[in-house]
C-alpha cells in the first residue's frame, strides 16, 4: 500500500495530531475526529502528490468542541520540507503578525514527505478575476504589492537558501536542459527560438547576480491563485515550495504577467489590465520606497519575459499539450526581445 493512503485513515490522523497537532495548541486536551477533504490527489503505486485539508474536531480542557482545518502538502519526490522551514521561518520573524500573513506552520512528517500547516480562509485573487468583480481585484492589487513588499525586506542574514535549485533561471524545475531537450523533440521550429531565448533570460540574470552579494528572500511564484483575501483590508501568502534567496524583480515580473495573462483570457478588458498592472508596481514602489531605476524595469523585464515562457512552455510540455495556448505567449516574447 502506498504509504500517502495512511492519510486518508480518520485513526491514524487523529493519532499523527495527537502527537504532533496537539503541543501547538495548549487551549486544547484532545482530537475527538477528523474528516478528511482531498483537494489533489493524486496517487500511483509508490509515488503520489496530494493536498489534503483535515476538518479537525478538537475537545477545549473545559470539554467544549472546536474545529480547526488543518492542511496537508505531500509529494512522493519533490520538496515540501524546504516550504516548512521558510515558513517557518517567516512566522518566527512574526511575518504573521497584522493584515499582510501567512497560513500557520505545524509540523514536517519526514515519513509521509508531509507538511501540515493552518489554513487560510477566504478566496484567491484568481477568484476575484474570474468572476469579473474589478472592484475586488482592484482593492486587492495594492495589498498584494505591500505582502511582497514585506516579504522582501525580511532580514536574510540569518536564513538558508529554502530553494537553492529554484534561486536561478538556469535550474528552475524543469531546468533549461530539460526544457530546451523537450522542446528540440518535440517543437524542432521553436528550437532555435528557445535557445536563444534562455541565453538572454540568463545572461540578464547573472549579469545583475554578479554585480552585487545582496539578495531577497522571494515567494518564487508570485500569481494571484496564491493571493488570498481573508478581509476587507487583510490578505495572506499561501504556498511556499518555491520560496528562495534571488533578485526580488523576479517577483514583480512574474505577478505582473500572471496579472496580464490570467486577467486578459477571464475579463478581456485590456484597459482594467493595465491599469492593474500599473496599479501594482506603483503600489509596491512606494511600500519598498524605492524608485523604478532603468535596472529595476530591465530586471522586471526580464522576469516577465521568462514568466510568460514558462507558462508557455507548460502547455507544451504537459500530458496533454496545448501548442494553441503557448503560440501567443511565445510571439509575444519574440516580439519584445526583438527575436
């Protein structure tokens, strides 16, 4: 049996939580059950990749009930303890604390490659563009910007690189070998195009690298899904596995094409977009209080360039390939770079 199938056994959790849940809550004396709510699951012979969230009943030391969801992200091979520890991390430096937050870390399984954390309430900014509601994404914006802004000038002294593969546009999973590989088999006429694509993406990366030791400590996958309005005025950061040490424009890049990308297929208004998209930068500009320098914009640039080649190269690259889907992001970077 798959080891990930413990999961989904109401006793084995409620003994798990027992042990591990418990000490994080000294309000509470005992777990009386637990309901299992399977948001991915996917799971083979011996691999497996699931999120799960626990509707968790617990007893109060004065014997009254209260319930907690608590959530789960487990993956057979890729790294999930690197995202505990960042958030951890971030919590200690009291990250938590006001209107800009993060989900609550509990504990890393080593066993189950699982990590157990408080969940968030509310709805993602992806929600909000979908349904068209553009006085929700417009309230949204400049509290996403101040939640990087905050992110980025954490102290990094002290931290470790909780990503160290994911700080560099060259080793990003895929990796460009893997990517330029797959791309050569199966979209030969895009070869050449990626090729040189990626040697700007990177030359642009270490050049700005190498001119300065100072780095930031970035969400890594900065797009409105994982934006989460909780309130009026308060928002959280949700998924933490790409969390590293790297340029902090990448972040700004990428949430600003995410911007484009997801707002321009869900409500096709270009001007709202833009707006947005202005919106933002501005808005964190002014939290970071800091100027946009010829530097910034061309490292930002950058970021957007590669955020939309990956998203391109997402459908390409996926079970079931979507080359319709990639053709506008890849003549949109050919166009920008002058390809």
């Amino acid at each position: 049996m798959n080891i990930i199938n413990n999961l989904f056994s109401e006793q084995f959790v409620i003994d798990l939580f027992r042990k591990n849940l418990l000490p994080h809550y000294s309000d509470f004396s005992d777990i009386k059950k637990v309901k299992v709510v399977p948001h991915k699951q996917y799971i083979w012979e011996k691999t497996y990749h699931v999120v799960l969230e626990f509707s968790t009943v617990l007893i109060t030391k004065d014997g009254k009930e209260e319930e907690l969801e608590i959530f789960c992200t487990a993956h057979s091979s890729e790294p999930r303890q690197n995202a505990y520890e960042a958030l951890r991390y971030l919590w200690d430096k009291d990250f938590s604390q006001g209107d800009l937050t993060t989900p609550h870390p509990l504990f890393f399984d080593k066993k189950l490659k699982a990590f157990f954390y408080r969940g968030v309430s509310g709805r993602s900014m992806y929600y909000y563009i979908k349904e068209k509601k553009f006085s929700e994404v417009e309230r949204i914006i400049p509290l996403s910007a101040a939640w990087f802004s905050k992110l980025h000038s954490i102290p990094v002294a002290n931290a470790k690189n909780f990503n160290e593969e994911n700080s560099r546009i060259m080793t990003v999973v895929p990796g460009k070998e893997k990517v330029l590989d797959n791309i050569k088999n199966n979209y030969p006429d895009h070869y050449e195009t990626y090729k040189k694509i990626y040697e700007i993406f990177i030359k642009n990366e270490e050049d700005f690298l190498k001119s300065t030791s100072q780095r930031w400590l970035i969400h890594g996958d900065a797009h409105p899904e994982n934006i989460i309005k909780m309130g009026e005025t308060k928002i959280a950061g949700i998924d933490f596995t790409d969390v590293c040490l790297a340029d902090f424009a990448r972040d700004l890049g990428s949430f600003l094409q995410q911007i484009e990308y997801m707002a321009g297929r869900k409500i096709g208004d270009f001007v709202f977009t833009e707006r947005m998209k202005d919106l933002f930068l501005v808005s964190y500009l002014k939290c970071a209080k800091i100027e946009l320098s010829d530097s910034l914009k061309s490292r930002i640039d950058n970021y957007y360039n590669w955020t939309a080649i990956r998203t391109a190269t997402f459908f390409l690259m996926k079970h079931n390939p979507q080359p319709d889907r990639a053709e506008p992001l890849l003549n949109t970077v050919r166009e920008r770079l002058g390809i």
